[in-house]
C-alpha cells in the first residue's frame, strides 16, 4: 500500500514561473515531511522539510505547504529556474530518528 | 568532502555471489539508514542502525540479506547467493539523530546481477 503518493509523474514549466509539486499521504501517524531533489546516478539531496506542527515553511525559492485535514503536502519552486530539472520526492516519517517513507517522485523540466 | 560516502559505485555480480556495500556516515553522525531503489520506483526503506545495533529492520527481505555498523569502520549491507531481482540502487544515508533530523544520502551503488 502505498502510504505517500505523488499521483503526476511529470512537470514541465517555463523558466521564471512556479512550479508545484503536490504530495498526498494516507498515514495519519506521519508528523514529518520533507522533499528530496534527485539527479540521474546520484543520491537524493535534501531540499526542505517541514514539522506536522507547521502549515508553511520557506527556505529561498522552496517552500513547502502542509494541509493536515486534507493530508496532503505541496513542494512551490518560485522562480524556477532549468537547473531544477530534477526528480523531486516526497517523503514522511513518524517520530525522531524513523525511516522516510517516499513516494515515487515527479520528473520536473523547466524548459529555457 | 564530509558527506556519506558509499563504495563501490557499481558491483556487478552472478547469480549466487554475495555483494558487499559499504557506508560512510557524515561526520558526526550515528544513524545509518539503507534504502533501495527499484527502476521506475520511489526509495523503500531497509534497515536504520546505530553504532554495533540494528533499531529496525522492518524493510530488509528475511533471507540473504544482513546489515551491520560496526564500532569501527562503515556499515555494511550484505546480500548473500544474489538473484536478479536484487539488481537495484542501494542508498545510504545518515543522520545525527537529535531529535527530528533530516537524512542525508550517499551517492548509491548500483548492483547488477547477471
């Protein structure tokens, strides 16, 4: 059962526009969440992450918005630029010190 | 560069060989995490240890497969009479384990069974 799920598996913006990356989880237990940014034959590298505890957080162009009701988590790259063209994860976990679970990752191009 | 180092980068192995995969934690960190990554699919947690203690191995398949962090030295994920369904990226990634904490990942190996 998959417990984080990024139901689009593509993106494509323009240069200077927004990109939204939506997330949905079925685990009520999960009370951390955070995006991972994936480059082909690399390992994920951290983006953003953001506590059960908070509706928003924000880091430069990256921010992340959680609806707790709604289950469901959105990743807003502003302005985005082609050097994001990456896959981008969703993950969650419960408790300190827990596994991630990840969703499947969106493939996101930013087009010139 | 202080980051997770894994090695190798690639292990190419025969059906019934043992792979071994080795990781490096950041410095300063005690939490070490496997995950492995089927083509076409997101990261599934395998096992998250701490300095000479496995904490859960609620993802690491029953059979063939261990994982260690010794005192010293990386931890080890081993897979033993190796199949071709074990062909994957395996990732590692650690943590410093205060309180909630972000993962970070090494670059991958990516096994191949022929």
């Amino acid at each position: 059962d998959q417990q984080v799920k990024q139901n689009s598996p593509s993106l494509s913006v323009q240069e200077g526009r927004i990109s939204i990356l939506n997330c949905d989880y079925t685990n009520s237990m999960f009370d951390y969440f955070l995006w991972y940014k994936k480059y082909p034959a690399e390992g994920p590298t951290f983006l953003i992450s953001i506590s059960s505890i908070k509706d928003k957080n924000e880091d430069g162009r990256f921010t992340v918005f959680l609806n707790k009701s709604a289950k469901h988590l959105s990743l807003h790259i502003v302005p985005s630029q082609p050097g994001d063209s990456a896959v981008y994860f969703c993950a969650a976990s419960t408790g300190a010190n827990s596994k991630l679970t990840f969703g499947k990752g969106i493939t996101l191009s930013v087009r010139p | 560069n202080a980051g997770v180092m894994q090695n190798p980068r690639h292990l190419v192995r025969r059906r019934g060989q043992e792979a071994r995969l080795r990781c490096s934690p950041m410095k300063g960190h005690s939490h070490v995490y496997w995950y492995r990554q089927l083509p076409e699919e997101g990261l599934k947690f395998m096992v998250y240890l701490q300095k000479e203690n496995i904490i859960d191995e609620s993802g690491m398949p029953k059979e063939r497969f261990s994982a260690e962090f010794p005192k010293e030295g990386p931890s080890i994920l081993r897979i033993q009479q190796v199949v071709r369904g074990d062909s994957a990226a395996y990732f590692c990634a650690s943590s410093h384990g205060v309180s909630y904490n972000e993962q970070f990942f090494g670059p991958g190996t990516r096994l191949t069974v022929l």
